[in-house]
C-alpha cells in the first residue's frame, strides 16, 4: 500500500514515505474532454510508459481521488464538494455528474497520480486535479533543500519532527539552544501533559515550519515557530512567513516530465530561502522580541473561561470537540490569561490526529490570544 500520511514522525521516516511516492508518482496534463470516469475512479488510456532506472512501466488504469483529488475535481468543474462527496456512495451518480462536466469543459487539468503497487491495490491514486499551469515543487525537493540550507546556515542536528498528509508535508524544526527567557509569558502556567509549571522552567526556544503541497493546498512556506519549553507547545508566526507560490507557464499535454534544469533551479531556490530565513527566524534577538510582543496580550485576565472560548472559537471556525479540548487545557494550564488561551490551543493542537489539524491550530493560537485579550 502506498504510504500517503505520517504522524509526529522523524526525518528518517517521512524520507522513507516521500521516497515511496515519488517512485510511483506520474504527473498528466489532459483535455478534460478525454477524461472519463467509471465507478468513481479516472480512466486514463493512450499514455506514454515512463521510463526509470527500475524499468518501464504503464501509466494507464484507473485512478481513484483522494477526498483532497475530489475537493480539486468539484472546484475545478464548479460542482459543489458537499455534493460531490455525497456522490461516493453512489458511483454511478458520480460517473455521471463528472463525465457530464468533462464532456462540455474545453480546458486542460493536471492530474497528479500514484501508481498502484500491482499487489494489493487494484486502482492508482488521484491526488490531485489542478490547473496545467500548477508548479510542481515536490515535498523531497523541498525536504532536501531545506536540509542543506540548514546547514548552509550553521545549524547543526536541530530537533525535527514531521507530518505528511493529503494535502501538506509539514517539518517542524526546534534548535533548544536558542532561546528566549520567557517568565512573564509563562507566569503561573503548568503543564497540561506533566504538571511541570513555567516558573520553573520559562524558556521559549526557536524554530521555524517549513510546509510543502504537492496537491494544491496552499504554497511552500517557511513560517517562524516558538515553542514553549515546559510543554512543547509552539506557535506560529504568520505573518513573517516566506512564502512561494506554485504558479508557472501552461504545460502541454501528456505525461509531465521536469527537466533537470527546473528541478535545480526550484532546489536552488527553496535552499537558498531557507538559509535566508534561518539566520533571521533562529536568532536571540528575534525571539526575544516576539516574547516580549506576546507578553503585551498575554497577562490580561481572562474572566470567563467557558464563555471567551466559545466566542473565541466561534470566530475562529473551531470545532465543538476543539472548543471542548481548548477548555479542558484552559483549566488545566491554570494561566486564567489571554496567553492562557494560547497555551490551551497549542496544548489541544499537540492532540490532533492529524497534521493538517496541528497546523492550523498553532496558525490560530496569536489570533486567539489578541481576541481573548479584547474581550471585556
């Protein structure tokens, strides 16, 4: 089975995940009118073997999306995804809203694909259904190229950890010996996972997430990262995020291949941003600024708990079951603060079950705080 997810993993094994990928991934750019659909999977005839150093192999077969391939299918031909998704357990509905759309569409899409592996699937997998001019920046380009402009930048074995999901590869990146002393942010917080309270341990250390899609949701991304010592919960920093947009030309139709020139030149350019960004975003003075900006919010009292997380939440599009989570941290944390808001979003987000849920959490958790902080 092709490993298409991750969870709080080392570097070791998401190489290994993205290494199993990209040997089965193919890259089409194809008419929307020769596109077909049957029993919810894409038919794809009439394409050119791809040729590695393991041999010939075929392109052709069935494709079934991803939840995240149907998201692309349903925007890219205006059907609506709640619908669409519906459509799942009727197959033949799907085929024939799909194929319907297909037929009188005159544009081109790229698919990107992962072969099946001719044992235990019997279908390939559609990851995503994009526009053709889409620019591919894949998940171990970025992975190595982040790699090398760590070390470009001096830093040397920092503590990494992974996710790879549908939609995004994210590596978290923490380097313990920068940090920031940190007493009025973590003032009377303990820890929701070992008791251990900031007094006695208030150091924030630096960091960066460097996030990745291959499938259209969203660009590369190198975004600034704090993370609490006494509880590991970080932070991110939107707003000084390096960002690269996956824009390009048109792309012919049939089977993609990249050349070796845009590959070096996509390596070269993520290496070269990510050593840029490292030497600002891993660095005393930064972080200790941006400590000192949270601690401006942070200690004003939060009055009623239950009541500012609803709001909170309501306006930050999370959950019931996060809003429930969020306030059990709250309460556990015992910082009955604005930066106790934060602190039990990123606790909350370290329980997620998936990537893509920490990620967005920890995006929200300064949002949180300045709302909670505003609430009188």
């Amino acid at each position: 089975m092709t490993e298409t997810s991750v969870r709080h993993s080392d570097l070791g094994a998401l190489a290994a995940a993205l290494q199993d990928q990209r040997t089965r991934s193919i890259d089409v750019v194809a008419p929307a009118s020769s596109l077909t659909v049957q029993g919810g999977a894409f038919v794809l005839t009439g394409l050119d073997p791809v040729i590695t150093a393991d041999g010939v192999t075929s392109s052709n077969g069935l494709y079934t999306p991803t939840s995240v391939g149907d998201e692309g299918v349903a925007d890219k031909l205006g059907i609506p995804v709640h619908y669409l998704r519906r459509l799942r357990g009727k197959t033949d509905l799907y085929d024939a809203n799909v194929n319907g759309w297909l037929a009188v569409d005159d544009r081109k899409f790229l698919l990107r694909l992962l072969r099946g592996d001719g044992e235990t699937e019997t279908a390939g997998v559609l990851r995503a259904f994009l526009s053709d001019s889409y620019k591919t920046i894949d998940n171990f380009d970025v992975l190595l190229a982040t790699l090398q402009g760590m070390r470009d930048a001096g830093v040397d074995n920092p503590t990494i950890q992974a996710d790879l999901t549908d939609r995004r590869m994210y590596v978290r990146v923490t380097v313990p010996e920068i940090k920031a002393y940190a007493p009025d942010l973590l003032k009377g917080y303990r820890s929701p996972f070992t008791g251990q309270r900031g007094d006695e341990c208030p150091n924030v250390f630096a960091g960066f997430v460097i996030t990745n899609s291959e499938t259209g949701n969203g660009s590369y991304s190198l975004t600034p990262r704090l993370e609490i010592e006494v509880c590991n919960n970080g932070m991110t920093i939107a707003a000084d995020a390096a960002r690269k947009v996956h824009l390009g030309g048109r792309l012919d139709a049939g089977v993609v291949k990249v050349s070796e020139t845009t590959q070096r030149a996509n390596l070269a350019l993520v290496q070269s941003q990510t050593a840029d960004a490292v030497r600002t975003f891993l660095d005393v003075d930064y972080v200790t600024a941006k400590v000192r900006e949270l601690e401006k919010a942070a200690g004003i009292p939060v009055a009623d708990p239950t009541a500012v997380v609803a709001t909170v939440g309501k306006k930050l599009g999370f959950t019931k079951e996060q809003q429930t989570e969020i306030l059990k941290h709250f309460i556990l944390g015992g910082q009955m603060t604005a930066g106790g808001v934060m602190q039990a979003v990123t606790s909350a987000a370290q329980l997620e079950d998936s990537g893509d849920g920490q990620w967005d959490l920890e995006a929200a958790a300064l949002p949180a705080m300045a709302m909670a902080a505003a609430i009188r």
